[in-house]
C-alpha cells in the first residue's frame, strides 16, 4: 500500500497563487488571493473531472446545497481539480453546476501547495488531487476535511453535508426533489414552472434521453403519466397534484 504524507493545514493561509482560467472562451487570470480576501470560501477538491464519485456525489451535492450555505454565511463555493480550463468547463456545463466556481489546476501547483499533490499511477492518471474539502475564511483556512488514506478513492468526510453541518449542525437543507417529464408535455411545463415559482430546486429526469421511456417511468414510479413528482422521495404526483401540495405548505 502506498501511503501519502498529507498535510492539514488549519490556522494557515490558503495559497497565494495566480492560476490561467477560462471565461467568455477567453483566458484570464484567476489570483486566489483576490478569491478568498475578505470572504467565506468553501474550497473541495477531487482526482479528476468526469470521474464517477466526482460526477455522481462530490459536485452535485455542494451545488445542490449552495443556497443553504449562502444562507449560512458562505460566499462561493470552489471546487479544484488537477485537469485543464477545457475540460474543466466542459464538466461543469455538463454537471449544469452553475452554483460552483470550477477552478483548473492544471499544472497542479495550488493542489502542491496545499500538501494534497499524489501520484495516482495505478490508473495511469499521473499527478493529481487527494480528495478534500475546506473552509476559508478570509485568506486563512478555518477547516480541512481531509479523506483517511487508505486505498482506493475514500469519500467519507469532504462531503457537502458534513461540510454544512459544520457550519451549522442545525441548518435545513433544501427538499430533494425529483420530476420526471418528457418532450413536448404541457403539464411538465407547468409542473416546473410551479417549482420555479416557489424557489424549489429539482433534478429533472427527461424520458426520450438515455434510452429512458413510459416503461422505465412504470417501472420506477408505477405510473405511467408525466409529469410525476416526488419530494424528499415521497410521491407528490402530477402538475395538479403538485400545485395542491403547494398551496398547502
């Protein structure tokens, strides 16, 4: 087993580097000095971009919770990879992560600062990021939750929720809430219009997409219908049904 000498980092400054990023499809500067002066910042970072732990959790649940950290004090959210400005814009378009700032550490130099620079060899991914997570509060770091070195791609404790309960154990985060639609439905529309209205967030599931159909929707849901919505993995139901659960909150 190959152990890494992982450094925490708490009571000092985070580093002061300038980093070459991406915006408008024009390079720019990006000085961490600038990112954390003055601010709270929740920094997280993962091995690598489009990878399945990444993809599925990491990054989804912190831009999920987003609103809930603002609310808690939080001014941006950060996440760090050692991948290049392409490919990390291409990832957060396809995560639609538009709550997150995604920060290309290319060359790795902030991931090497911070002591969390590690060979991952074994997958033919060279040098790159162990997986973390950390509050910043103006320059200095506050908390780091590091990942136990053990084998593998551990993600037990730089998760978003433990992150958030940190901050605040008796913070509310926000309903969980599923819609499956399909193409050219009217009352899908409606549907999340009227989620939009009331400041829900919601992942939508389109059927017509990934070999996603009537039959899958039958077979998870036992309906057959869209628009069908479920809250917190409860069953709310159609356009109609969702509007009443609504006006009854």
């Amino acid at each position: 087993m190959t152990t890494h000498t992982l450094v925490n980092k708490e009571g000092q400054r985070a580093p002061e580097l300038t980093l070459r990023c991406r915006a408008g499809g024009e390079w720019q500067e990006c000085h961490t000095r600038e990112l954390f002066a003055g601010r709270n910042v929740i920094v997280f970072s993962l091995p690598g971009a489009f990878t399945p732990t990444c993809s599925s959790t990491h990054v989804p649940r912190y831009n999920e919770l987003a609103s809930t950290f603002k609310a808690n004090g939080v001014d941006e959210i950060i996440c760090v990879s050692v991948n290049d400005p392409f490919v990390m814009d291409s990832w957060q378009r396809e995560q639609q992560a538009h709550n997150i700032t995604f920060l290309p550490d290319g060359n790795g130099a902030f991931t090497d600062a911070m002591g969390m620079l590690v060979d991952k060899d074994d997958l033919n991914f060279g040098k790159r990021s162990w997986r973390y997570s950390m509050l910043v509060k103006d320059g200095v770091i506050d908390k780091m939750f590091i990942e136990p070195d053990v084998p593998g791609d551990p993600f037990e404790v730089s998760d978003a929720d433990t992150m958030l309960h940190y901050i605040n154990a008796n913070a509310e985060p926000p309903a969980k809430v599923t819609l499956f639609s399909k193409p050219g439905c009217g009352h899908c529309e409606r549907a999340k219009k009227a989620l939009h209205d009331a400041g829900l967030n919601f992942e939508e599931i389109k059927l017509g997409t990934g070999g996603l159909s009537l039959s899958t929707l039958g077979a998870v849901t036992g309906q057959e219908t869209t628009p069908q919505v479920y809250v917190n993995g409860e069953r709310i139901g159609t356009a109609d049904d969702l509007e009443q659960w609504l006006a009854a909150r």
